[in-house]
C-alpha cells in the first residue's frame, strides 16, 4: 500500500491514539504510535521513520515542551502538530515560538486534524525537496577556480581533510577566497546534506553574541520578544562557519572557547543543556600568532580551532590563475547577469597578470564586470584597461602573452612599470609617458594615468610620507590619501 506518508502520535491516553490513528490512517497515512515523550524520543533516536509528528502538550514524565525541544535537536526538520487540551493553549502558544509547526485543540475534530497533518505533510516534503535541491546544489555551485601549483595544494589539502570531522582554520587575505574553500569544504565532507550556517563574529555586537550563538527564551532580554534558536542549534549534525575569528573581542573568544570545548551549553535565560554537534570551521585574514603576541587573541582558542590550517594563498602569488579566474566570471556573469560577452586580448591578460590585486579574487571579480560593462561586447585590448590598474601594471616578459599553468610572477624581478601605447605589440618601458597615448583613451583617462604615475613616483621619493607628499603638491592629506588609495597606490 503506499502512504501518504508517516505520521508518529504520541499521547498517553489510548482513546486519542486510537482516534487519530483512525482519522489518519483513513487519509491514506501510516501510523506509528508512543505513550510518553521518552518512548517518542527513543523511537527517533532508534532510527525510526517518520515525516510527521502529533504530539501532546500534557504528558507524564518528559511533557510535550520538553519532548518538542528534544526532538528538534535531533530532527529539526521534523514538522510536530502539537495536541492541546483544555487550559493548555498557551502552552501552546509556547510551544509554537519553539519551533512547532501548528496545534490542534481537544476534543479533536476530525476536519482539523486532516487540514494539519496534510499541511505538516506538504511542509516535511517541502523541506526534504528542499534539502536534496541544496545538497545537489551544493556539488555544482562551490568551485575553486585555479589549476596553479599553489591552487592544487590548497585543493588536494581540502580533498583530504573534508571527509575528516577535523576542525579547520582558513587563513587569508581579504577576498582570496576563504569563505569559498569552507562552503567547498562542507559540500565535500560527510554533512553536506546538513546545513552549513555561518557567522561573522566581527559584525555581531559584543552583548548580543550570546544569543547569536546559544539562542535565547522569550524575555530573556528586553527585546527578546520571542524566543530564538542561536547558531550552533541551527547548525547541529552540520557546520557551523565562524568567519572573521581575528575581530573577535576577548570576553566573546573566552565564551565561544568555553562552547566549542564543551559542545553544550543553555539558551540565553533558559536552564536547559543542549548538546550539539558541530563541526568548527574559522576564517579570518589576521595573522593570528601575530595577535597572539599582541595580547589581541587567546592562545588556547587559536590552539583549539588550528587543528587542520589552510592557506589561502595571495592573487599575486598564483598570477596564472588570473585568466582562468577571468574567464569563469566572465561565463558567470554573462550567464546571470545577462551581461554582453567581451573577450580579453592576450596581452591585456598577460598585464593583468602582473597588477598586484590587493584585494585578491573579489577585485579581480569585481573589475571583470566593470570592463563587461564599459566594453559592451567590445574586445578588452591593452589600451583600454583603466588607468588606475595600468599604473600598477609591469611590462610582461618579451613575447609573453597570459602565462600559463604553474608560471608564477610573484618571485619574479620587477619588471619595469607600463607606458600606454596604442599598439601592443609597442608597450614601452619608462615611468612617466613618453609620448601621448592614441586610441580610445580620453583627455580624463590621460590625465588620470599621469597622476598616477606621478603620485607613486614622488610618494616613493618622500619615502611614503603622505604628509610631506601632500606639502609639496599641494593638496590637503586626506584628498591626497583619498587619490592614493583610489589608484590603488596605498591599502585602505
Ligand atoms: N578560486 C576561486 N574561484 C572562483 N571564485 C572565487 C575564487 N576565490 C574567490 N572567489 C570569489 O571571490 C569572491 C571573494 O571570495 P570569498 O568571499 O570566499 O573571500 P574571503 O577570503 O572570504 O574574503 P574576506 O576576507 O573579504 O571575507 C567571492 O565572490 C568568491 O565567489
Ligand atoms: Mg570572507
């Protein structure tokens, strides 16, 4: 016979399970019944199936509130009816501010009872839709671009410790792509089909990290108008991503040290336990011994989570990536964003392959859709890069178009910087411009180009002293600074 699915009733009084069984099992449903809360527990904790759950509030020994808390730690996608009695509709009411689906009141009326188990059912195949769609979803989607020497180490070192339950500390600079390589990492690693939740400990106020994390109980604080599940609940059985791990405050790294040793802890104003089990992965681009030194980070916490560290090494250093990476976004965004497809000459690759990207991948991502746009369709030669990326770009080697696969520039003696010119084949040493450019390169452009250069090459004079600088040009520090970082010239 097939089902419309299975439905677990727990109620100590016989005469309901015998109703609700009856009512359902006439709606085409399979029933499984328990008596108490625990022998419910044990059911699904035995490995017993079911897709639903009804579920009654009063109950002897481990009640209803307590049985749905249980039962959503270890099955949180489990959809539970509760059952309400006479006096019990606040409890009910409770019982829905913790995550239960919908109630229904005794005496039961048969139409009701329909109406909630199939609108339980249509949610439990909704979500279990839902999580095959993440799961395979998930294969497709996180890629790690790259086939240098550098990218293949990174990728074979996640190839082997995804299917670990090993904890994982991502180091990198900004947008080099860490929290790409956690995302790889858990879709590769035996809970992928559990969720992945991140949090990004530098943008939650110190005050309310507990109850990010933990969850809290309705009135626990004023505003805590609800209750709430924190974090780790949420990403129990999966992974928990706490990205940005160096920004953290000390008071907060000594209360997340004390969770991640522990794995238990209480909802912000609640007296219960809760175990989890998570499996840790951290990112941040700080330099944490460093922070270490500096008494900015708890050693026993960096100790804790440095179990399996990876790099994520710089752009710069994996310059031959550039035009795979180039590509991949330009397929991205064509196929997304609907933006016009635009081809990147050989050499506008091989001097994007010398530009330093200081803010890594995400740069690079983001100026790809900025030439897709200006060029609409037109090819991006050369001359046509902007102005502020040509000063930072070195002439490439004679007759070097993109490098390939395992060419690394990072190590590489500094080649002398770029002059515009309007054949390619023609691009000429020198720090300032010679000549004028030809071509499509505007008085703006022109001039743009010239500050650049002229900026970098005088800030070098002054010693990379902003202020002097400033003095002798004449402008006031903070346009100056402002012009500087614009051109790429200093970091933010
Ligand atoms: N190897 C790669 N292949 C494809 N896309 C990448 C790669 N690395 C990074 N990206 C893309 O670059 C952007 C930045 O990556 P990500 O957010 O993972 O960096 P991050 O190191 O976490 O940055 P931040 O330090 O600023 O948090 C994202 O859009 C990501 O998809
Ligand atoms: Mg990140």
């Amino acid at each position: 016979m097939t089902t419309h699915g299975r439905v677990l009733v727990v109620d100590d009084e016989s005469g309901i399970r015998f109703s609700l069984k009856g009512i359902l099992e006439d709606e085409g449903f399979e029933v499984i019944e328990a008596e108490s809360g625990e022998a419910a527990v044990a059911l699904l904790e035995g490995g017993e199936a079911a897709d639903l759950l009804f579920l009654d509030i009063w109950l002897p020994g481990m009640d209803g509130l307590a049985t749905l808390s249980r039962i959503r730690q270890e099955r949180p996608e489990l959809p539970v009816i509760m059952i309400s009695g006479h006096g019990t509709i606040e409890t009910a009411v409770t019982a829905l501010k913790s995550g239960a689906f919908d109630f229904i009141e005794k005496p039961l009326s048969l139409e009701k009872v329909i109406l909630a188990a199939s609108k339980g059912m249509e949610f439990a195949l909704l979500k279990q839709e839902n999580l095959a769609l993440r799961h395979s979803l998930g294969d497709q989607t996180v890629t790690l671009t790259g086939e240098s020497p550098a990218m293949l180490e990174l990728k074979e070192m996640i190839a082997q410790v995804a299917p670990t339950d090993a904890w994982v500390l991502i180091t990198g600079e900004n947008g080099t792509g860490k929290e790409i390589a956690a995302r790889l990492l858990h879709a590769t690693s035996r809970r992928a089909s559990q969720p992945l939740v991140a949090v990004n400990c530098a943008a939650i106020p110190e005050e309310l990290i507990e109850s990010e994390l933990f969850g809290h109980e309705k009135g626990a604080f004023t505003g805590a108008d609800k209750a709430q599940l924190g974090k780790f609940e949420l990403a129990h059985k999966g992974t928990l991503f706490l990205d940005e791990i160096g920004d953290m405050s000390l008071k907060t790294q000594a209360k997340i040290l004390r969770i991640l040793q522990e794995q238990r802890f209480e909802h912000v104003g609640g007296r219960k336990t809760i175990s989890v089990d998570v499996r840790v992965i951290a990112a941040t681009n700080k330099d944490l011994a460093a922070e270490i030194k500096a008494g900015n980070f708890r050693e026993d916490l960096y100790y804790r989570l440095k179990v399996f560290p990876l790099t994520v090494p710089p752009l710069r250093q994996r310059a031959s990536d550039i035009p795979l990476l180039i590509e991949d976004f330009v397929e991205q965004l064509v196929r997304r964003s609907g933006c016009r497809r635009a081809a990147f000459s050989p050499q506008a690759l091989a001097l994007l392959s010398t530009y330093p990207w200081p803010g890594n991948v995400r740069e690079l991502k983001n100026f790809v859709e900025r030439m897709l746009i200006i060029m609409n369709g037109r090819e991006v030669t050369a001359d046509r890069l902007p102005p502020e990326i040509l000063a930072q770009c070195r002439v490439p080697a004679p007759g070097a178009a993109a490098p390939t696969a395992g060419q690394q520039t990072s190590n590489a003696a500094p080649a002398p910087p770029v002059c515009l010119a309007d054949d390619e084949d023609d691009l000429a040493d020198g720090l300032l411009p010679e000549s004028f450019p030809a071509g499509p390169l505007d008085l703006k452009q022109a001039r743009a180009a010239f500050e650049a250069r002229f900026l970098e090459a005088k800030l070098k004079e002054f010693g990379g002293n902003v202020s002097k600088l400033a003095e002798a040009v004449g402008l006031d520090r903070s346009s100056l600074y402002r012009k500087l970082k614009g051109y790429g010239i200093m970091a933010d």
